[in-house]
C-alpha cells in the first residue's frame, strides 16, 4: 500500500514537475538564472570596476552650409565625463570655449571657404581634463558679392577700358562675366555682347559705334557660381561724320542754291557744313550751322562752270566731301512758254519760246515722262538741243500714252516749264478667238483681248461668211464673248473678230463651225396604261439626212422603280413620233432626243401612263379589341398601279347580310371602328382605290368582348378536375383536352378549305353570303 501510495504520490509529483517546466518554458526563466539572481542580491559588493577617465574618441567635422560646422564625438570606452568642452579658433571668429552636455555642437556665423580647428575636451570629476586631438573643416563656398568698384580708365570713338577690383569673398574667384549695352545716340542702334575673362580685373570693349552711351556689367564667379553684378556708364567719343549728300544746285539771278541731305553717319553732333564752290578761277567756301540743309552761294559769273560740294564737321572735325555737283551758269531768265502740239496718235511736237542766248556754247535740256494708258507702262529719257532752236519732235510714240515734258536752259535749272500732252488712239491689234461652237441653232464664241488696245476698246464686232448662207457682222459692247443667232441651219460658217477704239483694228485669224440641225420639240403623251407616245420634230427639213438618239427614263411612281433605254435612226425624218412599250400603270417616262454626238441639244418631254386598278390589300389584322371598339390595321397591295386616293373599310356582324363601309384617306393604313355590339363576331373587307378604280377586298374577322371586357372562352373544366384529383389525371385530361382542341380546329380549317366563295359585287360590299359561307361549320362552337 505503501509502495501504491508511493507511486501515487510520484505520479502526483511528475505530474506537477511536468506543470512547472511547462510553466518554465512559458515564462523563461531558469533556476539557475533564479539563483544568480539570488546571488547577486547575497553579495551586492563584488561590482565591475571604474575604466580610467580619457580623452573623446571619434571626433568629426561635418559641413553644413558655408557659414556653418557641426562637431560630433564620443566618450572614451566605459568612461562618464561630466560635460565636455568645446574649443575651436579660426579666421573670422573669436577663440571659443563653450560648455556642452551632449556629444554634438554647431558653429555658426562663420566665414565662406574657411578652415576651422576645434578640440573636444571631456571633464570628469575632479575636474580632471582629457583633451582630443585637433579636428579641422573647411566652410563651403558662396555666390561672391559684386565686384568692389567699376573703373573706367579710357574711353576713345570705338572703344571702352575698364577696371574693377576683386569681390570681398575668401572663396578663390576664378572668372568674371563683362557684359555691356551701347546705343549710339545719334540714330538710337543697339547693341549687346559679353566677354567671359579667365580672372583678369580689366577689359577693353572694342567696335563701338562712336558717340555711343555704354551700360557696362561686371559679375564674378566661384565655385557656386556668379554673384550680382557692378554696373558702371561710359561714353565713347565723337568721330569724324560721313559724307553728306547734294540732292540740287540750281541757278539764280546771281548766285547758285546748293541743297543737300545729312550724313548717313554723323557719329557724333554736327556742329557745322562748309560749302565749297570751285570755279574756272576762284574757289569759295562758306560754312553754316550743323541744323541747315540749303545755302545760297553768291557772285556767280554767267557762262561759267562751278563744282559744289559739302563736307560736314563734329568736335573730331571735318570728315569727307560730298558728291560733286556740276553746274554750266547761263545767266539766263526762266522760259516763259512751252506748249505741246500734235494730234496724231503716235508722233507730236514741243514748242518754246525764249529770246537770244548769252553763252555761245548754250544748250536747251528736254526731260519727259510717260505713262501708257490701256497699259500702265512708264517710260522717261532726255535730250539736249542747241541752243539756236525752239522745238522738239517726238517721233514713234505709242498711241494714247499722256506725256509730261519740260525745257529748261540748263540741265536741273529752277527754271523748267512742262507741258502735258495725250497722243490720240489708234487701231487696236488683232484679238484671238479661243473657243467657238454651235448650240441649238446659235453660234456661241469667245475671244481674248488685243495684246496692243492703243485706246480705250470701246466695242468688238463679229463677223461670219459661207459659201451657201448669207454673210454678217454683229457688233458687242467690251466683253469676252457673245452668241450668234439665227443663222442657216446645216452650213458651214467661217468666224473672225475684230476690236475698236476710235478706229477699228484688224480682224482675228478665221474660225470655222458647222451649224448642225437638231431636234427641236418634243412632246409626251399617255397611250394607257401601259404605253407613252412621242412626237418630235426637227428645226428643219431642208438638211439632206438626220441623225437621232433616243433616251428614255421610266420611273415607276407607285414602288420606286426606274430603269433607263435608248435607241438609234441613222435616217430620221425630220418629224415623227416614237413610242415607248411594255410600261407598268402610273409610270413616269421622260424621253429626250439628240443628234449624236451633241447630247447637250436634247428636247425632252415627260408624260405618265395612265392608273389602273389595284390588287386588293395584302394583309388585313384586327387589333387592340374591346367589347365596342377594335382598329383595323392592313399593309398596302402588291401592285398598286397608281397613287392611293383612299380606302374602302367594310364591316358586316355575322349573320347579317347588310354592314356599314367607310371612306379612309389614301395616307392612313388603319382605321379604328367603334359603337361594336359586344361578344360579337365581326368579319372585315378592305378595298384600295386608285385613279384606276377600287381593287379587290381583302378579308379578315374579329369578335368583340364580352361587355364587362372579358372573353367568353370558357375555363378548361379538365384541368379543373385533375386538379382536385391528382397530378395524373390534371395530365391526362389536359392533353386530352389539348388534342381535343387541336383536332376540331384542323376539322374546322379543312372545312373552310373545301368552300368556295362566290364571286363579290358592289352589292355586297365584297362580303360572302353568311348563310353559304358558314353553314355546318360550328364556327361559334371552335372554342372548348
């Protein structure tokens, strides 16, 4: 019992040991971690001992802007200073000293580009001191400021020389942008370049228009790029002007008039002109101020010849000479008179009137300008004519050309006097015909204009002539074309055109053309309904043959069908009909007719075959029942023949021999019946009327609804039963009941097959006698 109590007891322990390493394992702890833990807590005075007390390890400079460091330490291995010090000396700062508790510090407010040194130091207790070695770190760099001054050091008519000194930075600059704007101040130029220099501080700008305002602008450039710019003005210096230009020198009483245009290029402020007049013995100069463009040069000597130039002058001096200008001095009054004379369209005369020359060796001088009117070109010359005549003959000239002449004693003189003069018009040039031909009788023909009108083109006549007709001239206003009418059909006629101004011109080269005959009319009849006839004459019956092509094109009204054909005469007469067979009721056919060849002169008529009576509708259904009202609906016939003028709807009760017709519009396909009597069989005849008659009726049947709106088809009883019964016997009467149903309505279906209707009449509105037609057929009795 012991031993069972043991094992009970055992069993009891394993089992509980087995709970507490379970619970061992869930919780991690171990019994001898347990007791070490109970170890360390006996003997709490067996501690790890202090490292001894150094200097800060790992010490690091990092960059953070241009004016900014951070320090970054740590302690030594298992020591724990009591603060640190931070000591750091470099350009720009004073030596600093600053007490830190952490292991990180950041300088501030330093200089770009700069080396710092800086020292750690860790304080322990005791004040015991353990410094680091020195760590150094250099500032980034920055965009320099501008340039400290702008210089100019010289400044000539082309150029600039400049200076400037460095940036205050302590990065290292390694290049300078120049960049400059000039504008020349006496025509407003502009212009704009930049120069990179490789460091230098001075730079000359060259090819500068003189007397130029110069924007210069200097920027410097470090490693981060260039900085603002310096700006500094200068002016470059006047130069020596360009030539002005003499535009006159004319004569007066006693002295030369000189007119001229300011240099192109005075480079600088024209201050003055001096004027030089050179003679055969003297040479005079006289100067004006830099704002007048004309001088009159006195003491002149008649029968002399002078050279004129003019020079102009800045504060640089005078540059070059003008263009001479040559002048003979007659000493001679202005003309009085000159006239222009002639009446001829291509020659006239200039006539003047002065007294005797002073200077033996005198010429008259003749300037002229033209414009020919019908052509707008322009022309201009000269002449020179001795002195001992007072006339000029122009010869050759072209007709209706205005003309502007003037004399003058001498060459450019103030005193030219003009006249104007017209030459008279002349005979155009030939025109050119372009197109020529014959329509329906008519002579159509176009032409080009002469290439020489000589005067205004006033009118143009056409002309014809042939060997058989009669020969004619019609004239027309200014155009480009016209039609010829009634001349002799079937000849040949020979065309030319001639222009006119005041005077008519030559005529054209020829142009032949056939005047062919044609058909002239044609007119279309109906010969029924199937058949249209044709009538046709030609403009004459004097031609020896005639040729025609008929075309016809047959449009079928009542379905949009349309089919075309022709045919052929090589020896038409000149009247006569044509028929066109085998045609549908109510068709369209237009016939045209032609000489081969010209399509373009056709005649056409148009005419319509006569309706004719229709086939009787080809569906007729009953819809939308009530117990009073039904619409009957039907599709139209097959052939309809004509045009649909209305519809004839027939409605009988069965059993009745009398019913009620009614009239529908030809565009409807419906008509809605009402005022029915209720569950009542109701058969239908809808008849189609054309202009060709009423057709055949087409049938169909409806019976009304009950008058509460419900069918008198009774319930199948069968299906009833079967369903009070069982599942079988709803089976089983309702198929027979089906079959029942489908039999007696092929026995109803076969017995209208075998009946024939009699033949309809208008007295019976196209119904079948109710009596013959339902007899024996149980046609109320078809419903189970």
């Amino acid at each position: 019992m012991g031993a069972c109590c043991m094992m009970q007891g055992a069993t009891k322990i394993l089992v509980f040991l087995g709970v507490c390493l379970l619970f061992r394992d869930a919780s991690g702890i171990s019994v001898r971690e347990v007791n070490k833990e109970d170890a360390k807590g006996v003997n709490t005075a067996e501690q790890k001992p202090q490292a001894e007390p150094g200097p800060p390890i790992n010490v690091k400079v990092n960059v953070i802007s241009s004016t900014a460091l951070e320090v970054t330490w740590n302690p030594a291995p298992d020591s724990t200073p009591q603060y640190y010090r931070v000591l750091s000396h470099g350009s720009g700062i004073q030596p600093g000293d600053q007490i830190v508790y952490s292991q990180y510090y950041r300088l501030d407010a330093l200089l770009s580009c700069t080396k710092y040194f800086i020292n750690i130091v860790a304080v322990y207790s005791g004040e015991n001191e353990f410094s680091s070695d020195t760590a150094e770190g250099v500032t980034e760099s920055e965009v320099p400021p501008m340039p400290a001054n702008c210089t100019i050091v010289k400044e000539t008519s082309k150029s600039v020389s400049l200076t400037w000194a460095q940036p205050l930075t302590n990065c290292p600059v390694y290049n300078y942008n120049v960049s400059w704007l000039w504008e020349a101040l006496w025509n407003e130029t502009l212009a704009d370049e930049d120069w990179e220099t490789s460091g230098e501080m001075s730079y000359t700008i060259k090819d500068i228009r003189p007397y130029s305002e110069v924007l210069i602008s200097i920027s410097g450039k470090t490693a981060s790029g260039y900085g603002p710019s310096v700006e500094c003005e200068a002016q470059t210096d006047e130069y020596y002007p360009s030539s002005p230009k003499i535009v006159s020198v004319t004569e007066g009483p006693d002295y030369l008039s000189v007119t001229w245009e300011p240099p192109e290029e005075p480079n600088g402020i024209i201050k003055r002109y001096r004027i030089t007049r050179i003679g055969d013995a003297e040479v005079l100069q006289e100067e004006t101020d830099g704002n007048t463009l004309t001088k009159k040069l006195y003491g002149v000597e008649a029968c002399q010849n002078y050279t004129v130039t003019v020079a102009a002058t800045t504060a640089k001096g005078f540059g070059n000479e003008s263009n001479k200008w040559e002048i003979y001095v007659t000493g001679e009054a202005p003309l009085e008179t000159v006239r222009c004379s002639g009446e001829g369209s291509r020659n006239f005369t200039v006539i003047w009137d002065h007294g005797s020359v002073t200077c033996k060796d005198q010429n008259y001088y003749i300037t002229w300008n033209s414009t020919v009117l019908w052509s707008d070109d322009e022309d201009q010359g000269e002449a020179e004519v001795p002195g001992n005549e007072t006339t000029y003959a122009f010869r050759d000239t072209p007709p209706y050309t205005e003309y502007t002449v003037c004399v003058a004693i001498t060459k450019g003189a103030e005193g030219s006097v003009c006249c104007d003069h017209i030459t008279a018009e002349d005979g155009p040039s030939q025109p050119t015909i372009t197109e020529i031909s014959s329509f329906r009788g008519d002579v159509r023909i176009s032409w080009s204009p002469p290439q020489e009108a000589n005067g205004i083109v006033r009118s143009y006549n056409v002309s014809w002539e042939s060997e058989d007709a009669d020969s004619g001239t019609e004239a027309f206003e200014d155009v480009a074309e016209g039609v010829v009418a009634g001349l002799e059909i079937c000849n040949t006629y020979a065309f030319s055109v001639s222009a006119g101004t005041i005077v008519w011109g030559n005529k054209s080269e020829t142009r032949e053309v056939d005047i062919v005959n044609y058909v002239d009319t044609v007119s279309c009849s109906s010969g029924g309904t199937d058949i249209v006839h044709a009538l046709y004459s030609f403009a004459t019956s004097l031609c020896e043959f005639n040729m025609r092509n008929t075309n016809w094109k047959v449009d079928v009204l009542w379905n949009n069908e349309t089919w075309t054909d022709s045919a052929s005469d090589e020896s038409s007469l000149a009247s006569g009909s044509f028929s066109v067979y085998k045609l549908d009721p109510y068709s369209q056919v237009e016939v045209c007719m032609s000489v081969p060849g010209r399509a373009e002169e056709k005649a056409c008529c148009t005419a319509t075959t006569d309706e004719a009576v229709p086939d009787k509708p080809s569906e007729v259904f009953p819809s939308q029942v009530t117990n009073t009202t039904a619409r009957i609906s039907w599709t139209k016939p097959l052939h309809v023949y004509g045009a649909i003028r209305s519809w004839e709807v027939n409605l009988r009760k069965n059993g009745e021999n009398e019913g009620t017709s009614h009239d529908v519009d030809g565009k409807l396909m419906y008509f809605d019946a009402a005022d029915l009597t209720p569950s009542t069989n109701y058969e239908v005849v809808v008849k189609c009327r054309t202009g060709g008659g009423l057709g055949e009726g087409q049938h169909s049947s409806f019976k009304t609804l009950n008058p509460d709106n419900t069918s008198d088809n009774p319930p199948n009883t069968g299906l009833i039963i079967g369903l009070s019964v069982g599942i079988s016997a709803v089976l089983l009467l309702g198929g027979a009941g089906i079959t029942l149903y489908q039999w007696k309505k092929r026995k109803t279906t076969n017995d209208h097959s075998k009946k024939e209707a009699p033949p309809q009449s208008h007295n019976n509105n196209g119904f079948i006698d109710n009596d013959v037609l339902h007899e024996g057929d149980g046609y109320e009795e078809d419903y189970l």
